[in-house]
C-alpha cells in the first residue's frame, strides 16, 4: 500500500538509540515530537503535522519501535521504559537538535511524562494525551491490577501471558482496529460475543462490540493504512509496551515523590476511558488535583466534551489549538 500524501510532511528512516525508526516530519523551527500510542501508527498524527508547521516548528512523527517499518527488537525488555525514552532523546539527538518539545498520546503519553522525568536534558516541556501524570505509584501497576480485577478480564492483565494477546490480533488487525477505533455513543452492529468477565472466557476482540460502521472522523482508505501497518509489524512489539509495566516502576525508584518540573498540558476527551469514574486509572472527580500536585507547571487543562480515546484524530481543531497556544507560550 502506498503511503498516504499529506502535504508539506516527507518520510525518512533514522538511526536513533541502536535502532531504525521511521519518521514524519514536517516544518522548520523549534522540535516538537509527537508519540503515539496503542495501537496507533505515526499516522495518528496527520491532523497536527501541518498544522503545527505552519505555526513554525519541526514536527516529527516516529513509527515507535515495534510499530509500522520501525524496527522491533526481540526480547521483551527491549521495550521497558529506559529504551523507549532512549528512543526519544535518540531522536532529538539524530535530528541535530539539544532540546525538544514532547507530545504524547496514549502510551506515547506515558513516554513523555517519563522523558520529561528522566531526560530533563532533552525535553523543555511536555504534552500528554489522555493519559495524566499522578506520580510514580506506590506500588508495581500489574500487582495493582490483579489485585483489582481477580479473575476478570482486564486487557492490560490478558497482554501479560505470553504470546496470546498477539497471536489474537494478527490473525484479524481489522476487526481489532475497527471494534477499538470509535468514538463515545458510536452506534453497534452487534453486541460482543463473549459476555462472560473471567479472563478464562476468551480474548480481547470477542469482548468488544461490532460497530455499524467507522466514525466520522476515520475514512476507510485510512483504516485501510492502519491495518497494514499491523499487518507488516505483527502486535508482539506493541504488546510488549504492556509486559514491562512492573519492569519499568522497578527500574525508576528514584521518581518516588519526583514532579514533573516543565511547563505542561494535559488535553484528553470527556468521555476517555483512561479517565472517567471508575475506568482505567480508577480515577474520580479529584484527577485534576492529583495531576497538579504531580505536574506544577501544569498550564493547560482541556476536556473536550463528548469526545472520547483517540483525541487528537475526533476532535483535531481543539487540539491543535491548545498545542499551539501551549508552544506558542514557552520560552527558552
């Protein structure tokens, strides 16, 4: 399949951090690096690479390791947080630049809260997309998780046994990718097909509706892109992310207590999963006050009404509003 043509963006592969990752890029100016997250492409970003080059910065989309035509090393350590920031400050290093801007969504949004953390040196201020910084946990995340779901299903628990969360999706990336990509109050084909919360009951796609169609903000042609990028990369590198989650709490004692210290955003929709009452973080109505004792520089706060996970592509206009308002308020 031949990449899409978005206008003023080229693509190119670098060496960063011992491997080859390819990127998007788009402008000239101050570097601004955006992360994607799961399971999502650099082409997650379409609507902010030109947008914000016109406002005068370098963009840079990566393909993450493990994702699209980036490579993906084979051990499953090669995926815990140290390489993964690695990759990141790799980037701004091969790209001739000291320091950059990072934006993240989703797990990309896990990364730059921890480049922030971790390469000070690299990173000015930071961005993050539906998943907030609260502080390093008190205790290893997967610990947490099981203790909380016991025997049920939790996609985050399913991708820690071995070789099952991938063999599931690349058997069928589209039907993932079409049940996972949808917006809140999406209308629903089909209810799943497994109802039954043990984990022991079956896999992540049959746990997930069948949508009526795609949303308004996805084309076919660029679902169509999405799926090959999976189907040249396979899920294991992507589902890796998720095995080093006790990893990485284990290999960073040191940010106990630690804030993040440059400036900050925080932008997700209403009705994320990540966010709501009771979802993901099991966060409630104090997020807010908890990502600001966290994050003092935190700038910016924006819920978008009923949008939902995949922000930046439901709702690309507020989006790209506050980025730009956000660079355009930082000074060197």
């Amino acid at each position: 399949m031949t990449d899409p043509t978005l206008p003023g963006v080229t693509s190119r592969f670098v060496e960063a951090n011992g491997i080859r990752m390819r990127i998007a890029e788009a402008g000239t100016g101050p570097l601004v690096l955006l992360l994607h997250g799961f399971p999502e492409s650099w082409y997650s970003w379409r609507h902010q690479l030109g947008a914000l080059a016109d406002a005068g910065y370098h963009v840079v989309a990566p393909a993450m390791r493990g994702y699209g035509e980036s490579d993906s090393p084979p051990d499953v350590e090669d995926f815990d947080i140290t390489h993964l920031v690695g990759d990141a400050a790799g980037l701004v290093e091969a790209l001739g630049e000291e320091r950059a801007v990072v934006v993240g969504h989703d797990w990309g949004a896990i990364i730059a809260w921890q480049c922030a953390l971790l390469r000070p040196d690299r990173f000015r201020a930071v961005a993050g997309l539906s998943v907030p910084y609260t502080g390093r946990a008190p205790v290893a995340p997967v610990s947490a998780w099981r203790r909380r779901f016991g025997d049920n299903f939790f996609y985050i628990l399913y991708f820690q046994q071995s070789d099952i969360a991938e063999n599931e999706f690349d058997t069928n990336p589209r039907a993932l990718l079409q049940r996972l990509y949808q917006s809140p109050g999406s209308p629903i084909a089909a209810p799943p097909e497994i109802s039954d919360p043990l984990m022991s009951a079956g896999g992540w796609i049959g746990r997930l509706a069948e949508p009526a169609g795609l949303p308004a903000w996805l084309t076919a042609a660029e679902l169509d892109y999405y799926v090959e990028q999976f189907e040249r990369s396979g899920f294991r590198g992507p589902v890796n992310y998720y095995r080093n989650f006790d990893r990485n709490w284990e290999l960073t004692p040191e940010l106990a207590g630690a804030p993040v210290v440059q400036p900050a955003i925080f932008i997700a929709g209403e009705q994320d999963p990540v966010i709501v009452r009771g979802g993901i973080m099991g966060a409630g109505d104090d997020l807010e006050e908890h990502v600001r004792r966290a994050v003092p520089d935190l700038r910016g706060w924006l819920l978008v009404p009923g949008a939902g996970h995949w922000i930046q592509q439901e709702r690309p206009g507020e989006v790209n509003a506050a980025l730009i308002d956000f660079l355009e308020g930082l000074v060197d």
